[in-house]
C-alpha cells in the first residue's frame, strides 16, 4: 500500500517537475543563447517481491539541456563572418557614396579646373577668366583635402570601432574564464545539473557574441573548461586565466600576457568579426584609395607646376607654383614613422617622391638588419619585394632612391632591428593646397617666341617644341633666355647662335655650329633632353701642320694619330650598362672621315669643321700679286685677301667641297665645313708671303722662296654629339682625351624646322616678354587632363580617379553580395541550432497538457491508493 | 525540424525589415531617377559614368572654345573686309591720278585723300577687340602694333599667332600677325629699310632716314646682303673729324669708297643704289643698319603714293612719277592679295570649326545617350518593381499577423 501511495508520490514529484521544467522553457522562449530543458525520468526499480521485481515509481534521472555543440560552434564561426563582412560593408558604404557624388567627388573638380584653364586661353588677357582659373584651383585643392579628411575620419572610426571591441572582448575573456572555474567546481556534484545547464548557456552566449568581435577558436576540456585561442593560436582564455588585449597608439592590436614585458603585436593575425572586418576595410579598402587619392595629388600638383614653370605670366616671367610643393621638407619628414618598438630614438628621414606617375601604391618599410653591420633593405608592402638594400655609411645625411622616391636618412640613432614605416602617398591629398594668388601671375604664355627674318628667301618655317627643361641655365632665373639666331650656312648646314647683338652674333658655349640639315622634311635643330657633345681637342685638333716645300700642288697629311674610339649606352636611370662598340680609326685620317665613321656607332652622330684664318698677305712689290692654291687648286695669283675670297667662291670645285671663304680686308676666314683637311699653298716670286692662322692661335708665315710651293696643312676639329644614354671614352688619349668632358649640349627647349631654307636665310627665338595675347603653355596645360600619366600602362587623371571609383565600387558590391551570403548561412547555423536548442511554445503547451494528465493520472493513483487502503480498513472495522 | 517560436517571430521581422530595403532603395533610385547612385550599385558603370561625363564636358568645353574663336576670326573678317575696301579706294584714285591731264591741285586733292585714307588703313590695322586686345600684333596683344612716324612705318608686333584647342589634338588659328598680311607685301622690285642699332647712344640721338632707291638694278645686285655703318674713332679720319665707315653685313668687309668718311649731319648717302641720311650727332662706336628687301609694307606704298603726288611733276619729273605709280599699284595689288589670300585662309578656318562644332554636338547626343543608358533609371521598370515590392511586404505583414495569431496556448 505505501508502495502505491509512493509511486504515486514519485508520479506526482515527476510530473510535477516537468511542469516546472515546461514553465522555465516557456518563460525563457526569448532568452538570448537559453537551450531548452526537458525533465528525464527513469522508472525506480525497488528490491524484489516473492521472487519478481516490483518497480516502485518514476524519478528524475535529470534535467537535460538540449544542445548540440557542433551547431553551437558553427553559428559561432557563421556570427564571426558576418560581423565581419557587415563590418566590412557598413564602412565601405560610408566612402564609396563620396566618390560617385557631385558635390563631393574629384572628376567634377578636375573637369572644372582644366576647362577653365583653357577658357582662360582663349582670351589670355581677359583677367576674369584668369581668376576662374586660380577659383578652380582652390575648388580642386578643395575637393582632395575634403576626400582626405573624410578618409581620415574613416581611419578613426576604424580605430573606434576596434578599440570599443577590445572592450568588451577584454570583458567577455574575464567572464568565460571566471564560468569556467565555476563550471570546473559544479562538474562533479551531482545535484549541481541546474545550475550547470545555466552557466554552459551563458558561456556559450559569452562565447558567441567573442566570435561577434573577432573569430576565436575554442576547445573544450575534459573538464568542461574551455580554451579560448584567436589569430594563430595565441590564447585568450585558458581555463580560468584570461589574457588582456590591447591597441597600441600607432593603431595595432596586441596581446598582453602576463610575465612578459613588451606585448606581442597580433593585428596582422586578427581575422573575423568587427574587428576583423574593420582592419581589412583599412588595409584593403581606406590606404590603398587614401594612396591613390594622394597619387593623383602628387600628380596634378607635380605635372602642373612642371608645365606651368614653363611659361611665363604676364609680367613676363616664368610662372610660378600654382599648387604647394607636395615635397617640401616637413610633408617629405612626414612620410617615415618610427616604429613604436624600435630601441633607437625616432630619427628623421625625408621621404621625397620624384615622379608620381610611375610610384607604386604601396606602403614601405625600411629594416635595419639585427646583425649590427648597419646594413638595411627597404620592402615593399604591396609584394613583400626587396626595392633596395644598402649600408650606413659615413656621416648623414644618406640618400637612397627606390621606386622612383628619394629617401634621405638625416639624423638619427639607427639600432639594428629598427623599422621605419614609409608612407609616400597617404596624406598628399591633404597637403593639396592652392598657392598662385595673383591672376595675373599665371603663365599661359610660352617662354619664347620665333620669327623668321623678313628677308629669307627660302621656304623655311620654323616651329617652337616643346620647353622641356624651364631650369636649364641659359633660361636664368626670371625665364629670359638670351635671343638666339638660327642661321643657314648652306642649304644644307646651319649654326646657332648668341642674338643679344643682332649686328655680331655670337657662338654658344659649347657653340652649336655646322650642323647638318635634311631639307624637305620636318627636323629638329636641337640637342634633344640630356644630350651632350664631346669636342676634340687634343694634340694637333685644329692645329696647323709643319710646313714644308712642295715640287706640286697638292696636300701633305695632317699629321692625325690614329685612336680607338668607345661608345657605352647606359640606361639614364639606373646607370645599367646597355651596350658598348668600339671603333679604330686609321692615323691621317680626316675630321671629316672620323666624324663619318663616328656617325656609324649608335647615339652618336659627329659633325666636323677646319677652319683657318689669313692674313698679311704681302706680294714682293712687284705687283703681280702672290700665287695661292688651296687644297690642290691654283686660285692663280691674287692682290688681296678680298680677291682671294671672291676667288674662293667663285670656284666650283671647292664650293663643292663646302669650302667658304670671307675677308673684312685684313683677315680671310677660311672654312671647310665637311671638315675636309685644309692646304694653303704658296708660290710666286720670292718674297710673296702669306700669314696662316689656326684657331689655337698659331701662326706660321708662308713665304715663297720662287721655286715649289710652300704647303701647310691643317686638320679639322671633330664634334661629337651624343644621346642622353651615351658616354665617349678611348684607352688612349690622342685626338681626342681618354675620357674627355661631356658638356650638356641641349638648350632646355626643341625647335622644330621644316621646308627648304636657302643660306643666309635666318631666324630668331627669343623671350616672349610681353606675350599677352599669347596661350601656348595655356593650351598645353589643358591638355594635361586627357593625357596619359599615370601608372602602367599609363591612364589620364580622370581615368585613373574613374579607376579607383570602379575599384570601391567593386570592394563595396562584392561585401554586400558576401554578407547576404554570411547573413543566410548565420541564418542557417542558427536554425539548426533553434531546431535542437529553441524553445517551441506550441510544443511546450501541448508538454503542459501531457504533464498535467500525467500528474492527474499519478494523483489518481494516490486516490486509488487511499480508496485501497480505506477498503481495506472498512473490511477489518 | 523542429522550429521555435523565437525563430519565427526573427524570420518574419528579418524578411520583413529587408523588403522594407528593398523597397527604399527603389524609392531612391525613383526620386533620383538614376540607376547608379553610388558606386557599388555597378561598379563598370560608374567608373564609365565618370569617362562619359569627362567626355560631356571637354564637348561642351569645345563648343565653347569654337564659340569664342568664331567671334575673333568673324571680327578679323569684317575689318580684312574693310581694309580690302580702302585699298580699292586708294587704288581708284590712284589711277583717277595717273590718267589723262591732271592739274597740280587735282593731284593735290587726291594725294589728301588717300591720306585720309591711309589714316583710315592705320586705324583698322590698330583694330582692337572689345577686350582691348590689338588684333594684329601677334602675342604683343597689348601694344599698339604699327606707328607712323614721319615715313617711318615700324610694327611692334610679333609672329606669334594664338590658337584655340576646338578638339583634341586640334587647334585653329584665330589671330595672324600683322607682318605677315600687311607688313610682308611684295614689292615691285627691291627695296631697303634702315634701322638705328639699339646700343646707339641714346643721349645723341642720331636718325637714320631713308631717301629711296636711286638705282633699282644696283639695289637687286646687292640683295639679298646689308650693310653696316658704323661711326669709327676720330683718329681715323684724315681730318680728325667724326667719320663712319660702311661694311657689308655678310662678311665685314668695308665698302669701297666707304672706309673712313667725314660725316655731314642729313647729306644723303648713296650705297649700291639706295640712298638714305644720317642727321644728329652719331657717336663713336654708333651703328646703323641698311637692310635690303623685296618686301614693302602696304602703309609706306600708300604713304610713297601719296608724297610722289606731292612732290612729284608727270611733266617734270616724267620718268619718277611713271616708277612711283607703277610702284604703288603693284605694291597696292600685293597687298590686296595678301589681304585676299589672309580672307580665304580665314574662310578655311571658319569652315573647320563649323564642321568641328557639328561634329561635337553629334558626339555629344551620342554619349549622353550612352551615359544615360549607364546611369539612369527605367521609370516604368522600377515603379512595377516598387509595386511588386510593396505587395510582397504587405503579404509578408499579414502573414505574419495571421501565424503569429497561431498559439495552442489559446486553446488552453
């Protein structure tokens, strides 16, 4: 009977339970990370009874906390991608709209400023289109400060958001190391289950919402603690120790741990949830744009200032910056931070860039290498690529160039393992400013003019090129070169030279002289950029031979030795050898046959002159003049150096040979401008005389004894033009010096002349001082806009900017198509995690319903017990 | 599988919150009337959108650059018109002057006004736009290009001729300098001009002038070489006076006849057929220059025009007077030529950029077409779409409603 009463009782106490395990699930249907209970019951098995076992009731075995660990893991690993890419989104969303807009974008300001500039040019004079220019500059520097300060304040809310993070991260790792120790304690008592179950929930929770933050990986213990690692295993929480996450004021993550002095730097390890998410938005989205943005600053600034100092203004002098040198020493020392653990105090570097259409997008760092021997390599961040290795050496400050950058180490305590981060690009768009204040001050003139001289006979037409280099020293500082005359020998030869006294021009230093014209197409009359001449001038160059007596008319040889000449092409940049040739040329040799052969080695082309000077012409007296020949030609017997020379030019035969003569009276210049040899021979009565001068200023008198001719010789001078890439030199010094001086041979500017000049035809270049009307360098910085510049292959500001607009664009579409996806596979984890875990109010209340009629049913069994047991006292009553 | 009542709620607010999106981002894109509004939204084409409306601009920038060149070459027209009138004007008297008897008032008369005519011929070549710019001065846009002194016609001018971009890689002309239509004229046969150097002393102030050529074979001769007069120490001359000696430009060499001769202020000096003076107190070391040419301006034709009928007799002077009429009309009819030939390169010039104009606005219907097939919004596409949006939504709401309304605690 009391068996019944307790089985009933033990119903009663199940059922009971149940109800309350029911009401605790449905009560926390809603309750974030609460897994559903359910009340397991096992039949009471009591001790036999005449030989059968009678059970004797229900009991609770437990309260079962449904859950299923690898669900759990997964939404945890699920809620980690999508914070991060909801992260990675939200923040790309907030700078992708600023690029794409009006009011904010650049390509409207670009557009503005380079239209202006050529409304401007089309009324050059007109100073209100002009101050339209220098508004649109502003706008422009406007636009690139404005994207940079909105950039800048996406890298603090990158730093917000990460720092904020930490926080709570820092508080999570406390609280699952403090459940852990708890969990640890309950594990082995038994009637602990309840609060078990609680506190394996909040864990988990705890837990999952660390995995919002930044992706961790867990493992558990047998002794139900956990384990907590994040990055490449680095552990946060170990059983009840947790470890301290901080960022560092240079903006890094890193991981205290208890014991060590320095904390390690993780963030490159970090991946997953917001913090995750944050830092790639920064490494892969913010620099990178903030990079280009400043590419395309150091650009329009650099390009335009070029082109501008080009040009003169209206005051007639060279133009000045029209944007604010992005190079100047504090922006340039900006560039390179010291690395927070380096042992060295901070030193100062410069970091210059010197030609932003080729510079790489890309952060740098410079090493000192840890064995001490002062040794460093800089790397590229973009490709982990060694640009330049080099060495302290000697006193600072130090220079080494990379990717077309300049950095100069100035001061400092370099110790070995120091790391300099270099930024070249990332705040140029920020230093973009607008600095040309006077309208009248913009140079939309070009620095010089041409004109042609009104009494020209020939069809030539000569053209200004391009002013490639504004700074080459004949331009001076105020941009006022001295005139220049371009003067035609011959049809086929002409010289440049001085104009600044119109009635004696003077030759250039070094002279540009007899060089040879194409007639019939387009050629350039100048030394092209970086192009140098080497002169020879060594023994006998020019010089006037021994004189002797000759039986006939004819030359005697110019005493030349023979040389072996060497040509090596570098490249200009880098210093590489490209390739080298040699050549030999035979003693006696001509100028003109050397510089012919010169001609033949590449990047050369050699030009080659004789000429000689005479005077004092003095006939014996008898007045039947003195007999002259030149180069084998009786001139027969003259009176005068004037009759000399017309005689000169009235043969045909050296006329042929390109031998000029011309004679003020007193002295007779002679010139051979193929560079033929040049032989003066003399005959007549004895007495008859002349004097022959060289250019060195030697002079030897030729005097006729009355018999033979008396023959002296004189050489040509050879004039070697080269390449920018090519560099002369011979083992021997001769003719011409083993390694003889390169003078700079370009003028900074080209000219251009085509048609069929006559000689004596001439034209002029000179400063364009007051060119108001004048638009050329107007028009060439118009079309700066469309021109290819920047990267490789070469693309035009605005397609550069449309570039990085695409690149966002594309970051910002494939974020979002990817944390749809991350948001539907959370949804799934979740779902198969609610499926086992949540909590289904309809399913509780039919559990209601069950343990009510369960309970019910065991009370009846109490009544039943009771009626029994009342039975049974009537029966004995 | 088992679902809880909290993922239902979450799954019906989720859907519902995203169709909400949905139909917002339609509304933008409805309000804004353009499919792209950042960048993300297409990426290719927003990066076109940024090239097409570079594009856009730099037409409408032509057009505005064709605008301005066409009212600077339509003025230049309308006053090489004008001159093209006056020289006809002058070429008319001029023959009204030559034929039959004229009396020496007649010939007065007339020679008045040709120089009402020749100021008129002045004024339109110091033609400036309503910017104040001169038309004919080349970049020198700011200087008065050509001054009459005396005889002495001087342009201050230079070559240089602006351009105007009318398309990429293309640009027009829209000025030309003065020398070239007025200044080099053909002349009938060769002729000279002179110059003082510009290192004279300025304090002595010491004038060239030319007197003309007196002997026009001689002149040809000597072309296309100059001469040189330089006023040398006075130790050189016999009488201890200020002497100069003449040299040839094209090699120094002295003159014949020319070395070393006492100077007399204003007595003409005559060289291989040309004749000019010297007045003034030249200084040691002075130099003039004496420069031959086969070109004359058309303002000293006009001038010579007008002092030959002045000074000179057809009866008297039969031979001076017939060389300076044939001299004027030829000059007159090279200028009117060069005028002619400016005119028609000028035509040539405005036919280019009317056809680079069309051009242009061609192109830019086309990339407009182009950029708003990129960028703008198919209207009725996206309001049926928002239509279809809100239904959904709506569905979704009542749904929602009606499930969430599904308990079996209510049949407790």
């Amino acid at each position: 009977m009391a068996d019944l009463f307790n089985i009933g009782l033990a119903g009663l106490r199940a059922q009971q339970a149940a109800l309350a395990v029911t009401g605790h699930n449905i009560t926390n249907a809603e309750t974030p990370g609460y897994s559903r209970q359910r009340v397991e019951l096992a039949p009471q098995v009591a001790g036999s009874q005449g030989g059968s076992f009678l059970g004797s009731g229900v009991r609770i075995a437990q309260v079962a906390r449904l859950s299923d660990g690898f669900a759990v893991a997964q939404v945890r690993m699920d809620t980690s991608l999508f914070a991060e890419l909801s992260t990675f989104h939200s923040q790309i969303g907030q700078i992708e709209g600023l690029l794409l807009n009006d009011n904010s974008g650049l390509d409207e300001a670009l557009k503005g400023f380079f239209n202006a500039i050529q409304q401007a040019s089309n009324d050059p004079s007109d100073s209100a289109s002009r101050q339209m220019v220098l508004s649109e500059a502003e706008r422009l520097s406007g636009r690139f400060q404005t994207l940079h300060r909105r950039f800048e304040e996406q890298r603090d809310s990158v730093a917000n958001v990460v720092s904020t993070a930490l926080v709570r991260v820092n508080e999570l790792t406390v609280g699952i190391a403090e459940l852990n120790t708890r969990i640890a304690g309950l594990q082995d008592t038994a009637n602990g289950s309840g609060a078990l179950n609680h506190m394996l929930d909040q864990r988990d929770e705890m837990l999952r919402e660390l995995a919002k933050y930044v992706n961790v990986k867990v493992t558990e213990q047998p002794d139900g603690q956990v384990n907590v690692f994040i990055g490449k295993g680095q552990s946060i929480v170990l059983g009840g120790q947790s470890a301290e996450l901080q960022q560092t004021p240079q903006g890094h993550v890193a991981l205290r741990i208890d014991g060590q002095r320095e904390p390690t730097r993780i963030t490159e390890f970090l991946t997953g949830g917001e913090i995750g998410g944050a830092l790639r938005f920064r490494d892969q989205v913010l620099d990178p744009a903030a990079d280009q943005l400043g590419r395309l600053a150091f650009a329009v600034s650099m390009e335009v200032n070029r082109l501008h100092a080009g040009g003169v203004d209206q005051r007639g002098e060279r133009g000045g910056d029209v944007f604010a040198d992005l190079n100047a020493p504090e922006l340039a020392r900006g560039r390179a931070v010291a690395d927070e653990n380096n042992s060295g105090a901070p030193g100062v570097m410069s970091l210059t860039v010197d030609d932003p259409r080729q510079v790489p997008i890309s952060d740098y760092e410079l090493v000192f290498d840890r064995s001490g021997s002062g040794a460093f390599f800089i790397r590229r961040g973009s490709d982990g690529a060694v640009v330049s290795k080099g060495q302290l050496a000697g006193p600072l400050p130090q220079q080494v160039q990379f990717d077309h950058m300049t950095l100069t180490l100035e001061s400092g305590d370099f110790r070995p393992g120091d790391v300099y981060h270099l930024q070249p690009l990332r705040g140029a768009a920020g230093a973009m400013d607008r600095v040309l204040d006077d309208p009248s001050l913009l140079a939309l003139a070009g620095p010089l003019r041409t004109a042609e001289s009104p009494t020209n006979l020939g069809t030539g037409t000569l053209e200004l090129g391009e002013v490639f280099d504004p700074d080459h020293p004949l331009f001076g500082d105020d941009a006022a070169p001295p005139p220049l005359l371009v003067r035609f020998i011959t049809p086929t030869r002409y010289e440049i030279l001085d104009n600044s006294d119109p009635a004696d021009p003077r030759p250039l230093d070094p002279p540009l002289s007899n060089l040879p014209y194409t007639p019939g197409q387009q050629n350039s009359l100048l030394p092209g950029p970086g192009a140098t001449v080497v002169r020879f001038d060594g023994a006998q160059a020019g010089q006037l031979g021994s004189v002797t007596t000759e039986a006939t008319l004819g030359g005697s040889p110019n005493g030349y030795p023979g040389q072996t000449f060497m040509v090596t092409q570098r490249d200009p940049a880098t210093g590489e050898v490209l390739g080298q040739q040699s050549l030999t040329i035979d003693a006696d040799s001509s100028a003109r046959t050397i510089a012919a052969q010169l001609s033949t080695l590449r990047g050369v082309s050699a030009t080659a002159e004789t000429e000689l000077s005479l005077s004092d012409l003095v006939d014996d007296g008898t007045g039947d003049g003195v007999g002259i020949a030149i180069n084998g030609i009786d001139l027969g017997n003259v009176g005068s150096l004037n009759e000399l020379a017309d005689a000169i030019n009235a043969n045909d035969a050296l006329t042929a040979l390109g031998i000029q003569a011309s004679s003020d009276g007193g002295t007779l210049r002679l010139r051979a401008l193929n560079g033929d040899d040049l032989t003066v021979q003399v005959s007549g009565s004895a007495g008859d005389g002349v004097t022959v001068h060289d250019l060195d200023g030697n002079a030897v008198t030729l005097s006729s004894s009355g018999a033979g001719y008396e023959t002296v010789t004189v050489g040509g001078v050879v004039s070697a033009w080269l390449t920018a890439d090519a560099e002369l030199s011979s083992p021997t010094s001769a003719l011409m010096a083993a390694d003889p001086e390169h003078r700079r041979a370009d003028l900074g500017f080209q000219l251009f002349l085509t048609g069929r000049p006559e000689a004596g035809d001439s034209f002029t270049v000179e400063h364009n001082a007051s060119g108001i009307g004048d638009n050329r360098n107007g028009l060439r910085l118009a079309e700066l806009l469309s021109q290819p510049l920047l990267g490789q292959p070469p693309r035009s500001l605005i397609d550069d900017y449309a570039n990085l607009v695409q690149s966002v664009g594309v970051l910002a579409s494939q974020a979002e198509i990817s944390r749809d996806a991350a948001g539907a596979m959370l949804e799934q984890s979740t779902n198969r995690r609610e499926s086992v875990a949540g909590v289904n109010l309809d399913e509780e209340a039919a559990n209601l319903i069950r343990f009510e009629q369960a309970y019910n049913a065991a009370s009846q069994i109490i009544s039943v017990a009771r009626d029994t047991f009342n039975t049974l006292l009537s029966a004995v009553r | 599988m088992r679902i809880s009542t909290s993922q239902i709620n979450q799954h019906a607010i989720d859907s519902m919150l995203d169709i909400a999106r949905q139909v917002n981002d339609t509304r933008i894109e409805i309000s804004s009337g353009r499919r792209v509004n950042k960048p993300s939204d297409d990426p290719v084409g927003a990066a076109r959108i940024v090239k097409l409306k570079q594009e856009l601009a730099l037409r409408t920038q032509y057009n505005r650059n064709i605008d301005s060149a066409e009212a600077q070459l339509r003025r230049e027209e309308a006053v090489l018109q004008q001159v093209v009138g006056v020289l006809h004007r002058v070429r008319e008297l001029m023959l009204s002057a030559g034929s039959g008897v004229k009396s020496a008032d007649d010939r007065r008369f007339i020679a008045t006004e040709i120089e009402s005519r020749f100021n008129e011929l002045a004024d339109l070549m110091n033609t400036r736009s309503p910017t104040g710019d001169y038309l004919f001065a080349g970049y020198q846009s700011k200087q008065q290009p050509f001054t009459v002194n005396g005889d002495q016609v001087t342009y201050h001018g230079d070559d240089g001729r602006r351009t105007v971009q009318v398309d990429a890689g293309h640009r027009v002309a829209v000025t030309d300098s003065g020398r070239s239509i007025f200044m080099d004229v053909d002349a009938r046969g060769p002729v000279f001009n002179v110059a003082a150097h510009p290192d004279n002393d300025p304090l002595a102030a010491a004038t060239i002038t030319s007197r003309g050529v007196v002997d026009r074979d001689a002149v040809a001769a000597f072309h296309p070489d100059g001469l040189i007069i330089e006023f040398r120490p006075l130790s050189e001359s016999a009488t201890g006076s200020p002497n100069f000696t003449v040299r040839r430009m094209s090699d120094n060499r002295p003159v014949e006849g020319f070395e070393n001769v006492d100077f007399v202020p204003d007595a003409a000096i005559e060289v291989a057929g040309m004749s000019f003076t010297i007045d003034g107190q030249p200084q040691v070391g002075d130099r003039f220059t004496v420069q031959t040419t086969t070109k004359q301006d058309v303002l000293t034709t006009v001038r010579g025009a007008v002092n030959g009928l002045l000074n000179l007799d057809p009866a008297a002077d039969a031979e001076a007077f017939e060389q300076m009429m044939a001299d004027t009309l030829a000059g007159l009819d090279n200028a009117m030529n060069r005028v002619l030939e400016a005119q028609v390169e000028l035509g040539g010039r405005l036919n280019t950029l009317e056809t680079t104009r069309e051009m242009h606005s061609d192109l830019e219907l086309q990339t407009q077409e182009i950029l708003s097939d990129v960028r703008d919004l198919d209207v009725a596409e996206a309001v049926s779409r928002l239509a279809f949006q809100s239904f959904v939504l709506e569905a979704v709401q009542q749904s929602y409603v009606r499930v969430s309304r599904l308990s079996l605690f209510n049949r407790l």
